[in-house]
C-alpha cells in the first residue's frame, strides 16, 4: 500500500511546553498567547523543528471558514506552514499576499508567493497574490504600479486580513537588500529589526524613513487592527529584534524557544 501511494507514514519531531516561561511572557508584554517549546537539550535544528511544530498546530487550531490569513517571507514562515496539517478543507477562507516580492531573495520557497499557494492548497481556499516588487527604485514607480487594478484590489483585500504570521529580521539580513547608506541611516537610529517592512528600535518604535515610500508593504496599521498577530522565531540572534516587536505590539502572539525565552526575560530586565 505504501508503494501504491496508498499509504503514507509520518514521523512528527515531539515538542514539550516550557508552562512557566510561557506564564512569565504573556504577563510581562500583556500577549494574547504565548508558546515556548522546551529547548535545553535540543540542538540548533531540533529546537528550529520544535518551534516551527508548535507554530503549525496553534496555526492550524485557529484557523476556520471566516479567516482572511497572510503569511510573511522567510525560512521558519515557510516550514511552519510545510507543518500544517488541516484536518478539513476551508474552502471560505482567504489567503492575501501582504507585501511585494524580494527580487534576490536566498531561496523561492520561502517567499511570500509561493507560500501563500501552499497554504491556499492545503485549505482548498482562494489566494491573492501581490505581483510586484518588494523595493521601487523611487516613489513615483511605486505610486503607478499600485495604481494597477490587480494591485489595488489586492490591497484593498489586504485590509481585511484578521491573522498574520511573521517571522522577525535583523538589520543584517537587509545588507542584501539596501544600500550601505540606507543601512547607516537606520544604524544610526538604532534599528534593532523589521517586520512587514516597517524597521524598529529595541523599544519597538517604527523608525521614520523614506524607504518605506518606495516599499510596497501594508499600511503600518496592520499592528492595530489585526486580530491575531504570531510572531514566530526561533534564531538566538534576533533576541533583540523579538524584544522590539514584543514591547511595541507589533505582535500579540509568540512561538519561540525556551532559550530565546530566557534571554529575552533577561534582556528585559530594568
């Protein structure tokens, strides 16, 4: 049967809840949920695997027939989401693309388009794609391109997704994407991370900058009015990142690790 097709054996990774560290997160920074998968004998790729499982089942716990999703970019986006595991079809719900494309992204599965196509033909629902650039090279490219209809009525959709996913970069990631001015620039007004496009100093307060007149990317209101916010990361690295997101709101729910856990109680500290 298994050679058939017929069949088909699953070995998912186990993961443990840290319920303490959990309690102290969600108090500390007022969240709406917050999972943390135990960590302190994994290695880097069984606690990346543990995170990215958690994420998959409290995803796919929330989702029904009434949800507008959208999904960002990145490697722990895009395997939490090869992670889902839907127990029926959601044919009522949507899939919206939030923001542009990285011309140069590191791999195509892990861009936005390609991961909302996953995730539209696990649920068997509709998806829209944003099919332009992330970057414009001026404003004025930006403006006309979403004049467009198909990009407009995309947006415009855009504005009613209730649940986002989103990983967190830091400031390195973007050495790829801008050029060294603009990364002194942000330097220079401490960015510590981005999320959706929008840079943030460590007390989770958007940075003001030009670029985002060339970004297509969503309104920055999105960190108010959509319901459920996931934050999921698992990268040691970006501790200060995810204590910039979690002190401005920019997320209200986490999905972490236990060591990234600690440290970020750690580097809240008065």
């Amino acid at each position: 049967a298994r050679t058939l097709g017929l069949v088909e054996i699953i070995i998912k990774p186990s993961f443990e809840n840290h319920y303490s560290l959990e309690k102290m997160l969600l108090e500390r920074f007022h969240l709406k949920k917050v999972l943390v998968a135990y960590s302190e004998s994994s290695g880097i790729q069984e606690e990346f695997n543990s995170v990215c499982n958690m994420g998959a089942t409290y995803l796919n716990s929330i989702l029904g027939n009434h949800s507008v999703l959208s999904v960002s970019k990145g490697k722990t986006v895009s395997t939490t989401i090869e992670g889902l595991k839907p127990a029926q079809t959601l044919p009522d719900m949507r899939v919206v693309q939030l923001a542009g494309s990285l011309e140069n992204i590191s791999s195509p599965n892990n861009d936005e388009m390609y991961i909302i196509q996953r995730v539209a033909a696990l649920y068997g629902c509709e998806f829209k794609r944003l099919l332009v650039p992330y970057l414009m090279d001026d404003e004025e490219g930006k403006r006309l391109l979403c004049r467009r209809s198909a990009t407009a009525e995309v947006i415009q959709m855009g504005r009613e997704v209730n649940t986002f996913i989103s990983g967190v970069d830091t400031l390195l990631y973007w050495v790829d994407h801008l050029n060294e001015s603009d990364i002194n620039v942000l330097m220079k007004q401490n960015a510590v991370g981005c999320m959706w496009g929008y840079f943030f100093d460590i007390d989770g307060n958007i940075i003001d900058s030009p670029l985002y007149d060339r970004m297509i990317i969503p309104d920055r209101s999105l960190f108010d009015t959509v319901e459920t916010r996931i934050c999921i990361a698992c990268d040691r690295f970006k501790a200060k990142a995810i204590l910039g997101a979690l002190r401005g709101g920019l997320c209200n729910v986490l999905v972490t690790s236990s060591k990234i856990a600690s440290h970020l109680l750690t580097l809240d500290t008065p």
